[in-house]
C-alpha cells in the first residue's frame, strides 16, 4: 500500500517517492538530471537576459517572414495570412462543433498566441502589432462563426480538404499574381517560400508516394519493377544531390520552350524524395491489411479499384498517419536546403543577415529565432497528428 491522502489520491510527495526516488540509483539519476538542467538552463538564461543582443531580431522582422518581397505589395502578404486565420478559425469552429470551443488550455494558448504577437510586432511597429492582434482575432470570430455553421451542416466538415486545397492555389495567386495582378517571384521570400515549397511538396509528394506504394504491390511486373527501381534508387542518393540535379539537369530535358522557375524545380526534387519514403510508409500499411479483407470484398463484387479506395487504403493509411506525418514533418526541416541551392528561404535570410558587418557574431540570436519558427511549425504537424489519430480511434492510449 502507498501513502495517499484522505480522499484516496496521491499526493505530490507520494508521486515523487514512487516515480523519481523509487530506488537509491533512480534517485542518483534524478539528482544528477536536475543538477544538470540546472547548468544548462540557468546558463541559457544568463546568456538569454544578459549578453543576447535581441535587437537583430526586431530589427529585421520583415527580412524573416517576407523576404525581398515588393513592401508596396505586403498587402498581398497581410491578406493572404487572413485568407488563412479565417478558413484556421472556420475549421476550427467546424471540427469541434460538438465540443467545448474554449477551455481553459485553449484559452492559455490564445493568450500566449497574443503575447507573442505583440513582442514580435513590436519593434517592427504598432501597426503590425494591430496586424497580428487583428488576425489572431479573425481566428477566433472564425471558430464562433463556423461552430454555428458546422451545426447547422455537419456534412460541411467533409468539404474542408477540397476548400483548403482551393485556398491553396488563390493564395499563391495573391503572392506570385497573375492575371490583373503583378508577377513576383517568390524565390527570395524567406518564410513565405519555405511554407510554399514544404505545402507543395507536401501535398504532391502523397499522392506520388501512394501510388508507388500500390505499383510496389501491383500483380503486373513491368508495374511492380518499375516502382521498386524508382523507390530504391531514390532512397540511395542524398536530397541535396537530388536537389541540384533538379536546379541544373532538369531544365536540360525538358523542351527548349519550357522553362521552370527555380522554385518549381526545388519543389520538383522534394516530391521526388519524399515520395520514395512515403511509398514504404505507406506499403507498411497496405501489409497490415488481411488479406481475407480483399477476398471478401470481391467476393461481395466489387472491382479492383473499389476495393483499393473503401476497403484497403482508408485502413491502411489510418494504420500509418505517425510514419506519414513524421515524413511532412522530416520534409519541412528539410527545407533548410533550399539556401545551398540559391534560393533564399528562411535559412537564406539568416545567412544574408550575418553576412551585414552590423550583425557579425549574431548567430546565437538569429537561429534561436529560425528554431523556434521550426519547432512551431512543426509541432502544430505532430498536434494535429495526434488529434486525427484519436478521432479515427488509432491512438493506443
């Protein structure tokens, strides 16, 4: 028996004993963990509050998040990451329709959301800290309105992905223009190009990679060969070889008249890459299935390709959405490569700021700032993960 309080649960020194100091050497690595977190973060701190120069990062805000984009078409910029709070917030509102819409976690998060907001905008100006406040709260009035709408059409929710994949392609009108709009390229756009290129690769890197993952399975040789040659010559070579045949072999065998920018190229390398190891992840699911699943299925009449798109990849690619999304997750880091490449993405943008003798030395500062961006991004891929796992029911816990 344990020492619990009156009312039957553990107290906090109970949880201690039975967790931390349970044995004398448990105890010994608790004791040298805490020793060391407490070098390590009080010399961070310290470093953080008292030598950390931080004005690099206000001072060149706009270089990070847009780049050499036009300033007299920031507008573009402003309206597009509306388009993006707004559809954000009606998804939101849409998804938890049935639930509470602010707890008190999600209310934290807003707060922090806002505080950063403003720390960020600030020495940028108090207009875009207005900006930003404004944005963060069309999320909100985005979520209310859209938790009414999903009530009153529950089936809108399973439109989302064909509104975001709409949305998708209006917002890079707004930012490359087009039609009555002015061309800008985008090649030098700092964070915009780095969510551009990891979207787009993203969003044709899966289906590439499912169908690989099928042609690997595929009864017809020619078909099955093909597919297994393309995967494992692909996984062999390093991305950033990938990356540079891309930038300098592709325009060679494309048409004489055919002339793809430079970020269509990078864009080019990663679907190719990412596909390759999407195709295993998912052939991994496809081998969970049983194989009395299929019988059944064309036993009850259906043809091949229905019994591939109700029975077997739905379940398939529930089974592998962790390896699947560790994958998107893996290809947005690696977009870190596209500044050896020439293009100046979010890490091209560092680089040309350490390279101005006012902020020599600065590295500290600048990819402490480019990390947390990342770790941001990145995390909001895993937070979704695992809130789409426990809604599909795949979440072990």
């Amino acid at each position: 028996m344990t020492n619990s309080g009156s009312n039957g649960q553990s107290t906090p020194l109970t949880w201690v004993k039975q967790n931390l100091f349970s044995t004398w050497y448990n105890g010994l690595l608790t004791i040298f963990s805490l020793l060391f977190l407490y070098w390590l973060g009080s010399g961070l701190i310290g470093w953080a509050f008292t030598q950390a120069q931080w004005g690099v990062i206000g001072a060149n805000l706009r270089l990070f998040f847009v780049g050499l984009y036009p300033a007299e078409l920031l507008w573009r910029a402003w309206t597009s990451l509306g388009i993006i709070m707004t559809l954000g917030g009606l998804s939101w509102g849409i998804l938890t329709r049935t639930r509470v819409l602010f707890n008190r976690t999600t209310l934290i998060i807003l707060g922090i959301l806002g505080a950063i907001c403003v720390a960020i905008a600030l020495p940028a100006g108090i207009q875009s800290s207005l900006l930003l406040l404004g944005m963060l709260s069309i999320l909100i009035v985005g979520a209310l309105i859209g938790r009414q709408v999903g009530k009153r059409i529950p089936s809108l929710a399973n439109w989302l992905p064909l509104i975001w994949l709409l949305a998708f392609f209006v917002l890079l009108w707004l930012l490359e223009g087009g039609l009555f709009l002015r061309k800008v390229k985008i090649d030098e756009s700092g964070l915009i190009m780095t969510l551009f290129v990891a979207i787009a690769s993203i969003f044709l890197s899966f289906p590439f990679g499912v169908l690989l993952a099928l042609g690997r399975q595929s009864s017809l040789p020619a078909i099955r060969w093909l597919s297994i040659a393309y995967i494992e010559l692909i996984r062999g070579l390093p991305l950033i070889g990938i990356l540079f045949v891309a930038q300098v072999m592709l325009p060679l065998v494309l048409p004489a008249n055919v002339r793809l920018e430079r970020v269509m190229r990078a864009i080019a390398g990663f679907t190719m890459f990412a596909a390759a190891y999407l195709a295993e992840n998912v052939r991994g699911g496809l081998q969970s299935i049983p194989r009395g699943q299929v019988e059944a299925a064309k036993a009850l009449g259906l043809n091949t390709p229905l019994v591939l798109g109700l029975i077997v990849l739905p379940q398939a690619l529930k089974a592998v959405i962790p390896s699947i999304v560790g994958q998107f997750i893996s290809l947005f880091k690696d977009t870190s490569l596209l500044a050896i490449v020439g293009l100046v993405d979010l890490l091209g943008v560092s680089q040309s700021i350490l390279a101005n003798p006012k902020y020599l030395g600065r590295y500290g500062e600048i990819y402490l700032f480019i990390a947390a961006i990342y770790w941001v991004c990145c995390y909001s891929m895993s937070f979704a993960s695992r809130k789409l796992e426990k809604k599909l029911g795949t979440d072990s816990r």
